[in-house]
C-alpha cells in the first residue's frame, strides 16, 4: 500500500486531520447541547421567579384557578419549543456526521481502486478479469450504500418532522382542552 515513507506520512497526517474533524463535530454537537441547557435554565429561574411572585400576589381561589390555567398552553409550547431546538441541533450534529462519514467510505473506496490499479499494473497477465470484477464489485457497493444513505436520510427526516408535527398538534389540542376546563372547574 505504502511505496515510501512519504506515502505512509501522508497517510497518517490524512487520519489525524480526520481524527480532529471528528472531534471537531462531536465537541460542536455537545457545545450546541449545552448552550440549549444553559439557556432553558436560565428561561427557568426566571420562570420560576416570576411564577412565585404571581402566586404570591393571588387573592382568592378563583384568581387561582385562572392563574393555573393561563399557565397551561404557555408551559406547553416552551416544552415543544425545547424539544424542537434539541431535535435540531441533534439533527445538525448527525447530518455532520454523516456527511463525515460518507466523505471516509467515499476515500476509502477511491483508495482501493487506486491500490487495485497499481496492483494490476504489476499483476500478471489475465489478471486484469479479475481486477476489473473486484473494481466493479466496488463501484456498485459505493453507489448501493449512496442510494442507501440517501432513502434512511430521507426516510428519517420525514418521520422526524411528521412526528414533531403529530406531537405539536397533540400538546396544543392538550393544552387548550386543559385552559377549558380549569376556570370551569373553578366556576
């Protein structure tokens, strides 16, 4: 596979700069991860400071009642909101790689061909049947995993959306069911 020393430099410098995207795109998934946590904490403390001056400054039961319901659809559309800006960045990090990992079987199918070129440069005589049957084994798995790769991509994102979609509508038929009945009750 290596001719020469620079061969087998090239080749290891090549997987360390792969080695460092890798991280790179593992370590950019778990930033955007933790930047969403942080900032739904910080959403939350100040929820929550809020929520406990509103109760404090209820009166009666019936001022309850609507102060509960009027929290219902809100808590429930911060809820589809975390979960979307989560989906989302999960999203991003998986299509990175993906793409990263597309770009390796990508190389490493061109690598083979290459090595299997040079080999039968230096093969014997009525080898290159075989040669040629080993490279067209090759090209049609590369194209079958691209068409693979291509339909689950294809398939995941629209079941992902659909039952994102699904989910939304459930929370908000939930969450106006809920703000119905609440000052009924009270009533």
């Amino acid at each position: 596979m290596f001719t020469n020393a620079q061969d087998f430099a090239a080749y290891g410098q090549a997987n360390l700069d792969k080695a460092v995207r890798l991280s790179s795109i593992v370590l950019s998934g778990a930033e955007r991860m933790a930047s969403l946590q942080l900032e739904l904490s910080r959403k939350l403390l100040n929820d929550n400071a809020q929520a406990v001056k509103a109760l404090a400054e209820i009166k009666d039961p019936k001022a309850f009642a609507e102060y509960q319901s009027s929290q219902a659809q809100p808590a429930i559309d911060q809820s589809l909101n975390v979960a979307r800006n989560l989906y989302d960045a999960a999203v991003q990090t998986q299509n990175e790689l993906t793409a990263f990992f597309e770009d390796h079987v990508s190389e490493s199918n061109q690598a083979v061909l290459t090595s299997l070129d040079k080999l039968s440069k230096n093969a014997p005589a009525g080898s290159d049947v075989a040669v040629n049957a080993l490279k067209t084994l090759i090209t049609t798995s590369s194209a079958a995993f691209d068409n693979v790769s291509k339909t689950a991509k294809k398939m995941g994102s629209d079941f992902a959306e659909a039952s994102a979609e699904a989910a939304a509508n459930t929370a908000k038929a939930t969450g106006a069911a809920v703000s119905r009945k609440k000052p009924g009750a009270a009533a």
